[in-house]
C-alpha cells in the first residue's frame, strides 16, 4: 500500500472508492492493520473504554493519547494516522491550540474533534496554523450524559438538518474530514453527498465515503451489548490478521455496513 494522505482520501472520494478506518492503539496492531491494507487508523479516546475499563471516554487524558500515539506511529507502516482531542481540550482556544500540538509533535496526521458549528472558530485556528481536522458529528461520546446515553442521533427532520447544517459550517471552516456516528442512514448519504470532503462512518449507513469500527469490536471482544453497527469478523476468520482483511475487504466492496448494521 501506498503511504496514505488527505489526497490520497479526496481521490477516493472522487472517484467513489470507500476509504476503510479501524483504531489502534499500539504499534503490533497497527502493524497487523496496515498490512491488513487499512487507510487510516485512529487512535481513539475509545481507549478508555477498551483498554482502561472504564464507562466512557471521559478519564482518557492527553497523556493518554500521546502515549498511544506514539506506539501507533512505531508500527502504522502507510497508513493515515488520526487522533482523538480528549475530553476538554477544547475548553478554550488556547487549550485547543496546545493539546492539538501535542498531539501533531506526537506522530498526528490528523486530529479529530468532537462539537458542532460551535467549532468553527477553533478549527479555522487550527486549520491556520497547519493542523488537519477530522470533525465528529452525531453521536459525539464526549458528550454521552448531556446526551441522556450512547442513543441514535438525527432521527427527526429538525435535528437532521442542524447536523448537516453543522457538517457544511465545520468543512467551511476547515475541517478536512467529518466522521459521523450513529445516525439513520439516509443522513449519512445526505451528508456524504453534501459535502466535498470525505465522510467517514461507524453506524451511519452504508453510503458515507468510508467506514471506520473499534479494533476490539472487530475482533470480537466487545464487552457488554453489542452496538447494532458492529460486526465481529472473527468469526469468519482463522486469525486475526484474516479478521482485520476480511474487514478491510467488506467495507472497499461496500459489503459491510449491511442493513442489519443501519439505523
């Protein structure tokens, strides 16, 4: 595989070709997902969750995630590397701008950010001083309390048209890609086709421009209820490097999501 860039995911998205994501954390499973053929890898403050065992993301420091970040970055190989600001880095602009460079410093390609429109003068600063932005829209985890709990987002018309609404400010902004999450289907493909930058997707429908899940959920070691958008290749694989291909393969043949993944 050729090294991966924001070009290399606007051509993709051009050309209709679906972008495959997973997150990783350190560098063996990096390695394992980059041959595997994954363009982009997040280092998620699902870690939190996954790793940490705790209930949400919200514990998950920047200490954290540049500890992780930097095990990614040792084993990636081409692929795109991507990486959650943790809870309350964006609590203020000055905040924003040292976390976000911390992680660049890091290995960072691209550093995602939970919020809506209320963003856009954050990521124009980032965006101004050379820091690619991933923005997360829909279900944002950060927010999962004020939120009432890990629910779909977008379900009425009203609220699906300030998240698409949210999408065109952020990309205006400057945000190079948004990844969405947990919403119905048919605002994944509005979005996906509103905008020219790529959409990414975990729970959003068949039709975004790529697709992105959790290592573990993958691999089938998902604790507790399983999220309807997930779907254990393990169980189709003899190992895991087959699980993490069949993966990769699924989602560039747009096989997975299927309906039974879609709100």
């Amino acid at each position: 595989m050729k090294t991966v860039s924001l070009s290399t995911l606007q051509a993709f998205k051009r050309v209709g070709e679906p972008i495959s994501c997973l997150t990783a954390y350190d560098a063996s499973f990096a390695r394992a997902a980059g041959e595997a053929g994954i363009e982009v890898l997040l280092v998620g403050d699902s870690l939190g969750m996954v790793l940490q065992g705790h209930a949400s993301t919200l514990p998950v420091t920047l200490a954290d995630i540049c500890y992780h970040t930097r095990c990614v970055v040792r084993g990636k190989g081409a692929s795109l590397l991507m990486v959650d600001l943790p809870f309350m880095s964006n609590s203020t602009p000055e905040r924003l701008l040292q976390d976000a460079g911390e992680l660049m410093r890091a290995g960072a390609e691209l550093v995602k950010v939970e919020g809506e429109a209320w963003m856009a003068d954050g990521i124009r600063e980032l965006t101004r001083r050379g820091v690619p932005v991933c923005a997360h829209l829909g279900l944002t985890p950060q927010s999962v309390y004020q939120l009432g709990g890990y629910k779909v987002q977008g379900r009425e018309t009203e609220h699906a048209a300030r998240i698409l609404e949210d999408a065109r400010t952020l990309v205006e902004a400057g945000a190079s890609a948004i990844l969405l999450e947990c919403v119905p289907a048919s605002l994944g493909r509005a979005v996906s086709e509103a905008l020219e930058v790529p959409v990414i997707g975990i729970g959003a429908g068949p039709d975004t421009d790529g697709q992105i899940l959790v290592m573990h959920d993958v691999l089938g070691v998902t604790h507790g209820r399983t999220p309807r958008f997930v779907k254990n290749f393990m169980a189709e694989a003899d190992d895991i490097p087959g699980a993490l291909r069949r993966y990769h393969e699924d989602v560039k043949a747009r096989r997975f999501p299927a309906e039974e993944h879609c709100f």
